[in-house]
C-alpha cells in the first residue's frame, strides 16, 4: 500500500502535544491533572474514517475516536494528550508512527476527548 502524501496546505489546524502532571488543590487536597505542553504549534489534519472502518471498530476501544495525521517526530510516542486550538483536550490511544526511510513521513494519531474529573 502507497502511503498518503499530504500537501502542505492540508496540514492547516494547530494543536499542542503534551503529558500529563498532576497537581494538588491547595484548598481541597485533591490531585487534579493538567495539560503540559511538550510541543506547540504542530500542525495536523483530520482523517475520516470510511463507513467500512466505522462498522470495523464498533464495540472495540476505539469507537469513540478521531484521527490526526501529523508530520513524523518519533517523540510524539511518548506523548498524552493533544490539546486543539478551541482548547479541546484529548487522550492520545494510539500514535501510528511511520518510522521508513522516506523522505517525507506522517504520523497518525488516534484519540478520545479527554474526560474532566474535577476533584477527583
């Protein structure tokens, strides 16, 4: 299978990529965990998913995500969250590294919509 080449102007949302900290509340005592942006201004895009792909993860954990394609940095492994431009958090499942030897390579990342517990 050839792999996709993306133009440049395709690549046209920004997001932060980052790990998580946790932080204690000093009025409640509780850990609350936050953003911590490793990198800034990654552009990606958006990749949908054909209805084939859809029926393909229903049930599985991965019903409820979306996919970015960005370009390739082997740190984006080691990442948590991703963080979009309207200040969207999500949880990073899966990061799908393209680690050949072509010149110009991409990455896909899937991800759910982060779930805030306050005071948890």
């Amino acid at each position: 299978m050839v792999a996709k080449i993306y133009k440049p102007h395709e690549l046209n949302k920004v997001a932060q990529l980052g790990t998580t900290d946790f932080k204690r509340n000093e009025f409640t005592g509780v850990n609350l965990s936050t953003f911590v942006p490793q990198f800034t201004k990654i552009h990606y895009t958006s990749i949908k998913r054909t209805i084939e792909q859809k029926v393909g993860i229903l049930g599985t954990e991965l019903e409820h995500t979306i996919m970015i394609v960005v370009r390739h940095n082997p740190e984006f492994e080691e990442m948590e969250k991703v963080k979009v431009a309207n200040g969207t958090e999500y949880d990073i499942v899966d990061v799908s590294a393209d680690d050949s030897d072509n010149y110009i390579t991409y990455d896909i990342i899937t991800m759910r919509k982060s779930e805030k517990v306050e005071g948890a």
